[in-house]
C-alpha cells in the first residue's frame, strides 16, 4: 500500500511539472500574441506615423506611448524612425539616440515577428511590427517588449488552480490506488507478493521431486509447468515452458481434455516404447476452465514385471498339466503291464513318445523363441486335460518378433487367447471341441490366428470385450485379458480383427508389421 501511495505522489509530481510547463508555454503565446496586437494597434495610430516622420517628433509620440504602455501593462514601447532613432523609450534619456540592435534588422523590411531577448531585467519577448504611412511606405518601427515571468512568478499566479488540481489528482489516485490493491490482492487470493513467490518456488520444486511427471497447460495450449520427472520420461532438454504442447509433444493427448471439456483418468498411453498411467484433468478457478493438468507414471517396468509374471504362470501351468498327464500315462502302462499286456504297453509308450517328440520337434525347428514353444507345449497339454484337441497349424513358423514386441509381450497375447478360447468352449455342448492356432511371418507382416468352436458372441459383447473391466464370465474374473491384449497390439502398431458368431465359435486375427511404422 506504501508503495502505492509513493508512486501516486511521485505521479502527480510528475504531471504537476508538466502542467506547469505547459502554463509556461501558453503564457509565453498569450503574452506573444498582446505584445503583437499592441504593437500593431501602435503602429496604426495617425499620430504616430506622422510624428516618426518630424525632426522633434517624440514629443508627440513620447506621451502616447507611455500611455499604452501604462495601459497595456507592458515593460516598453520603443518607436523607431527608419534611421533607428528612438521617438519613445522607457527611459527619456534615451530619446533621440540610436537604436543599436541586430535583432530589429529584419522589422526595417517591413516584417513583423516575435523575438526572445535577455536584457537587463531578465528574459523579455519583443514584437517588432513596421510603421507604414498612407502611401503604404514604412516609416519606422514599433518595438514592444515585456519581461517574461519567471517560474515562481507563474506559480503565484496560479497557484490557486494548481493546488486544487493537486488535490483533487491525489484524492482520485489514492482511491483508484485503493481499488487496484484491492482488485489485484483479490485476485492473488489475498496474498502478499512475497507470500506468492515463495508459494512459487515451493510448489516448483515440489514438481520436480515429485516421481510422476506432471505437465500443465493453459486456455491457449501453452506450456505453464513441465517437471523433470516428465522431461525424463518424454526425452525433453531445454526450457519448453511458454511453448506450444503441440510443438513440443504430440502425444500427450492433453489438449483432448480442453476440446473436450472432461477429465480422463487411468488411461494407458504407449509413447513409443514406453507404457504411460495416464490421468487428466480440467483445471478450474471459480468455475472457469483455465488450462488442463496431465499426470504421468511410467509403468513399462511394472508391465513387463507383471507380463513376466504372466508367463511364468502359464508355464507353471504347463508343468502342472504335463505332470498330471505323465501321471495318468503311467497309471495306464502300469496296469496295461499288471493284466500281463506287455505288448500294448510297449505300444502304447511308443505310441505317446512318437506323439511327444513330433510336437517338440516342430516347435524347437519352427519357433525360435523358448518361451512361446513353452506356451504352446504347455496349452496342448492343458488342452488334453479339458478335452479340447489344441491344433497347432503346421505351417506356423516365428523366426523373429515384430518391432516394440519382445517374447513377454507374446506370451501374454496367445496366453490370453487361448485361455479364452478353453473358457468359451467349456461353456460349450459341443463335443468335438477345437482350438487351432497359427503364426506365420514375412518380411512384411507377422500374423497370429487363434480360433474355436465355442459358443462364440453377440454384436454387443464383441463391440465391449475390449473394454477394461468387461466380462461375461463369473465374479472373480477382472475382465483385463483381451485389454492388455489390445494394449499390446497398439504398442506393436498392430491391427486386431474378431470375427464372431453366437454359437459358431470366435476368431482372432493379430497383425503386426515387421518394419518399424
């Protein structure tokens, strides 16, 4: 408020002085413009112009001039002939000497003008008007003259206006000055400026500790916070605060929320090849949408733990069901032995060996990651067990994974597949129950085919199994096996395609290409 008050006086000092030179300036004018007019009206007196023409000629001229000096308030009135002899002065003694002055020369050619001269008494501004007769010839020169006022001469005169300019100025700055404070600390929420900028640096360093990275913008989509933690995670250097976020990312879908005019939360983002928890919000103040805020936590590392994880599972599984299995063969080669049926229990080892060792040779000779011959091993065993043939297209071959994919990611997506497809066939009455899987791969496109003869879905259900949290199986399911795996198909930049009927079965179509998009 001090501050306020400081710069509201020094304002009005300000335009006091200007004012003041201003008055100077216009009393300069005025007094030029009278000091003219009397001239003219001196040198337009008959008496005047026959007088400068007489030898003895100030005696007429001396008395009438100090009469219009008198009158007009001026300092002097000097009547010049045209050889510079003086008809009138201010002081008698100076009547009927010469005129010496350079500055009059041009009043001898019958001009008139105004001139500022120092003399005596002080800075004085003279008008200099020519004597012409009634032939129009000139026959002297009327010189008036006043000494200009000087500064505290004019403050004097006008103080009564200044000071009440003063006054009135300073009653209606100090309350314009009241309102603003008032109006500015409102809207910094009642806040000294002190307050807001350590408020500032705290909630800035606050953002960059912070493990999220956090990333703001206003009405205009411009940048107003971007931590460090965000820097790291998009590969930003430098200050891009004040930029465009468009021209500095164009992925964060954070302008969506200001089109949109609504907030997105626990959304996953890919970002090339790093997987984002993604939540979105609208910043208002009072009710006014003023910019948009994004917070973003990198979950590549935790999805590839939890994928991971996944595939351990399934290969736990595997192990589980081929355990059961080798358990039930050698019960039925340990009884085919004990009713003396030695032969068929050759038979039948050979018989189950020979099956074993084609299906291990195929996916050791034509998949050439472990884990996904694993995986497949491991669903024909389960298979087996639910009395499901799991037919593995013999065509099928992977020598390499598609760009943004690793073996995680594809054990994840046949994993989850392919459990679907025992949960819509166990539902099912049919009897010959199958699944057939395939993977074929050039140098353009790697596909991967899974189908079954379940019981397929409605319109409605396909148009919602994407959907995170979506189920038609019983509580206890989460309804995240085909999200993830659409979250996987957008990594890879991959196309999903379903093509289902109720009772018909369902297929599922992967696509990736095979050269970076």
């Amino acid at each position: 408020m001090l501050l306020s008050v400081g710069i509201v006086l020094f304002s009005l000092i300000i335009s006091q002085l200007t004012m003041i030179g201003g008055i100077i300036r216009m009393a300069e004018t005025q007094l030029g413009q009278r000091l003219m007019t009397i001239a003219r009206t001196v040198a337009e007196i008959p008496a005047i112009q026959q007088g400068v023409q007489q030898p003895e000629g100030w005696e007429v001229i001396q008395p009438a001039a100090y009469r219009m000096r008198i009158v007009n308030d001026v300092t002097y009135i000097v009547v010049l002939n045209m050889d510079r002899v003086r008809y009138s002065d201010p002081l008698e003694g100076r009547i009927g000497t010469v005129f010496v002055d350079n500055g009059a020369e041009a009043a001898f050619t019958e001009h008139s003008y105004l001139q500022k001269v120092k003399g005596e008494l002080g800075t004085a501004l003279r008008a200099y008007v020519p004597i012409m007769d009634g032939q129009h010839q000139q026959v002297g020169v009327v010189m008036v003259g006043r000494v200009i006022p000087g500064f505290w001469e004019i403050i004097r005169e006008e103080q009564r206006s200044i000071i009440i300019t003063f006054f009135l100025s300073l009653l209606f700055g100090m309350w314009g000055s009241y309102l603003l404070a008032r109006h500015m600390k409102k809207q910094m929420l009642n806040l000294e400026p002190d307050e807001i900028a350590r408020i500032l640096v705290e909630r800035t360093a606050t953002f960059h500790a912070m493990h999220e990275g956090v990333i703001a913008i206003d009405n205009r989509e411009n940048i107003t916070i971007f931590n460090n933690k965000a820097k790291q995670i998009f590969g930003i250097e430098g200050d891009v605060l004040g930029k465009p976020i468009r021209s500095v990312l164009h992925d964060t879908r954070l302008p969506e929320v200001l089109e949109l005019r609504q907030n997105f939360t626990n959304t996953e983002i890919h970002v090339g090849n790093t997987l984002l928890w993604s939540n979105r919000f609208l910043i208002k103040v009072e009710g006014k949408i003023v910019g948009a805020l994004a917070i973003f936590q990198d979950r590549t590392e935790v999805a590839r733990m939890a994928e991971e994880l996944t595939g351990v599972k399934e290969f736990v599984n595997a192990l589980r069901v081929q355990n059961h299995e080798h358990r039930n063969k050698l019960h039925t080669i340990a009884g085919l032995i004990q009713l003396n049926q030695s032969e068929k229990a050759l038979a039948y080892l050979f018989e189950v060996s020979e099956q074993q060792e084609e299906l291990t040779n195929f996916l050791s000779a034509k998949i050439m990651d472990e884990s996904v011959s694993g995986l497949l091993m491991g669903k024909v065993s389960r298979g087996r067990e639910l009395g499901i043939r799991v037919i593995i297209d013999r065509m099928s071959h992977l020598e390499k994974f598609p760009p943004r994919m690793d073996h995680h990611d594809f054990v994840l997506i046949l994993g989850n597949l392919i459990e679907n497809a025992f949960d819509s066939l166990e539902s099912s009455p049919r009897k010959d129950k199958e699944v057939t899987i395939s993977i074929e791969q050039d140098e353009e496109v790697c596909s991967v085919l899974v189908e079954d003869n379940g019981i397929g879905m409605d319109e409605q259900t396909r148009m919602r199994m994407l959907e995170r949290g979506f189920s038609t199986k019983e509580r206890g399911h989460r309804g995240l096996g085909l999200h993830l795996v659409h979250q996987l198909v957008t990594k890879g930049r991959g196309e999903l395609v379903c093509v289902s009927q109720p009772g018909e079965g369902a297929s599922f179509l992967l696509t990736f290409p095979m050269k970076e998009v």
